[in-house]
C-alpha cells in the first residue's frame, strides 16, 4: 500500500512540477523517495497506534529543505511541489480507504490527520531550506567582505588572493570599479537602494560600497536615486589594483566638499582636493597670503573677500564684479584699490593671482 502511494505521489509532483520533472526520474531523486517513504510509514505507524503522527521525519526533510537549496532550486517551486504531494497523498489515501471500506467519517478524519502533518512535514522543509540559505548567506557576506579589504589593502595587492576569493565570493572581479565613501558606519542603507551587486565594507574611517563597472548604462543615475538625500562622495573610476587609491580621493572629496546632501564626484572637484589634500598646509598657505586682510573689523573683511573672490572668478571685470555683488562698478574699485594697498604685488602678477585663488580655496579663508 505504502509503496502504490508513493508511486502516485512521485508521479503526480512530475506531471505538475517541471522543475522536478527530471529530478525525481534521476539518482537525484533518491533522496526525495526516501523522505516521502519515511513519512508515509511514520504516518502509517502513528495510525496503526491510535496515535497523532509526530515529527519523527522532521530532520530528514529539514535536510531534503537544505539539499534543494543547495541544488539552485526556488522555495516557491518546492513548496508547489509540496502541495502537489500532499494533494496526491490524500487522492491515494481516499482511493485505499474506499476500496477497503473505511467509513466515510474515518476516511475524513484520516485526511484532517494528513493535512496536519503535511503542514508539519512543510515547516520542517521550509526550515531546512532557509536555514542553509542563512548560513549561506552569512558566509557570502563574510567573505565578500574579506574581498572588499583584500581589494583596498593600501599595502599590496595580490590577483590570485583576489581571484581566489572572488570565487567563494560569487563577486565576479570588474576590469573597473569605484568606491563610494560614507559618512556614517554603515552602508546598509545606500547598499539597499542600489540595484547592483556590490561589495559593502567598512573601517575605522567609516563605510564603503565597491561600485563594479560604475560608468556602465544607467550606473550614474542609479547612484544618485541610492544616494538621495544622503551624503556620499564616489571616487575615481580604476582597475581593481587601484581601489584604494579610489576610496582616498572618496574620502578626500567628502572632507572638503563638506557635508554637502547627495552625491559627490571626487573627479569633479580634484583641484579642491588638491589644494586641500593636507590641512595644515591648506592653513598655513591661507593665512600667509591673506594675513594683511586677518586683522579687519569682520564686516570689512567679509566685503572684501567677496570682492576679490569675484574679481578672480571674472578675471579683473568691474561689471561683472559689480553684477555679482549687486554694488556699483565706483564700489568695486574702491575695494580693489584698498585690496591693492593690503596685499601689494600679489594682484598685478599671474603667479600672485593663482595663489589668492588658491588661498581663497582654503576652508578658513
């Protein structure tokens, strides 16, 4: 009896299941075989004892869940495999118990206890299968992250390391890549928003996203969308040896540029970074140039800051100078003269007006 009813079953998840059509005519299918004739004399048992079936089969199908899993094959097509099973259990069931004139209440009780232990046999499945895939899961992310300090170790670069773990990793290594820099502790969030398979990390200068082939269609836009209203600056597109060099001038721009809200291109602010790239240069170069204008009254200095700031970016254009600043072209060179007097020489050379720009780049200035 018990061997007829695991014929239909099996036939039955073959006809209606594809994904199983092939499996459970091959060695694969042994192991599924085993499990519902486990289950159906565990269940045949249970009954023959006047007894409610138990979870005596329950690790068997918690491993069944987990080999599935392992095999590529989806929880949903497990579960409508399941529920083909059980359908065909209880059609096989009815059909014996009709021939061998079961009353009809007996025959209904039998199939509540069928449908109560499938429902159990079904949790016990579901439970080997998420539990393999959590582990997976954990293990993936472990060594995806393994990968990302592997590809930023600022000390060397090994390809084969790299390739090795790569491979566990399930990371295809990119020909190019970009990291994105963030502010906080974690990228979980950004990470979350981005339809893109990339490695996330972080260190005790913060979080980061390994960005694979970032110039590819639809990469920027897909960044800003993740980004939003979060700050984030992205670095330089490289070759995978130079991720760290990446990350740097990501970290750079974040720094200088400032809390700005949304994405950040370090390659669209080099010169700033350049001139930024060590603080107490930055400083010092800013006060040497500007000292004559440190020791005015606050609102004086103020004016003329903005005066030469706007002198500069127009290239010596009074009425665009005056444009900017909504003054008349008279005020301009009033301040102009008084700026010619503080700061000598420095506004009649190249040289000298290349360094105010400089000095005027500086965050203190």
């Amino acid at each position: 009896m018990a061997d007829r009813l695991v014929e239909q079953i099996i036939a039955a998840v073959r006809a209606e299941n594809p994904v199983y059509a092939e499996v459970l005519g091959g060695p694969e299918g042994i192991g599924i075989r085993l499990g519902i004739e486990q289950a159906i004399d565990s269940f045949l048992d249970a009954v023959e004892r006047d007894e409610r079936p138990g979870a005596a089969t329950g690790e068997t199908w918690r491993r069944l869940g987990e080999v599935e899993f392992q095999a590529g094959r989806s929880l949903d097509a497990l579960r409508a495999a399941f529920r083909t099973g059980v359908r065909a259990a209880w059609r096989g069931a009815a059909e014996l118990g009709n021939e061998a004139g079961i009353p009809t209440p007996v025959v209904i009780s039998l199939a509540e206890e069928i449908f109560i232990y499938a429902d159990e046999l079904t949790n016990d499945v579901v439970e080997g299968y998420l539990r393999i895939q959590s582990d997976e899961a954990g293990e993936r992310e472990r060594r995806r992250r393994r990968l990302a300090a592997l590809l930023l170790d600022p000390d060397s670069h090994d390809p084969e390391a790299i390739e090795r773990v790569a491979d566990l990793a399930r990371w295809p290594v990119p020909r190019a890549l970009a990291v994105l820099a963030l502010p906080g502790d974690s990228p979980g969030v950004i990470a979350r928003q981005l339809d893109l398979d990339v490695l996330a990390g972080a260190d005790q200068a913060g979080a980061f996203l390994v960005i694979p082939d970032p110039d590819g269609p639809g990469r920027a836009a897909a960044l800003r969308r993740a980004v939003g209203s979060e700050a984030a600056a992205l670095g330089p597109t490289v070759p995978p040896g130079e991720a760290n060099r990446s990350l740097r001038w990501a970290r750079m721009a974040l720094e200088v540029v400032g809390p700005q809200i949304g994405l950040v291109r370090a390659v669209d602010h080099l010169a700033t970074i350049m001139v930024r790239s060590d603080r107490q240069i930055a400083d010092a170069f800013a006060q040497l140039r500007l000292e004559p204008l440190l020791d005015l009254p606050e609102p004086e200095r103020e004016r003329l800051l903005d005066t030469l700031r706007a002198w500069l970016d127009h290239q010596r254009h009074t009425p665009g100078v005056a444009a900017e600043l909504h003054v008349h072209p008279q005020t301009v060179r009033y301040r102009i003269a008084k700026l010619r007097e503080l700061l000598g020489d420095a506004l009649e050379t190249p040289d000298g007006r290349f360094e105010l720009q400089m000095a005027l780049r500086m965050p203190r200035a």
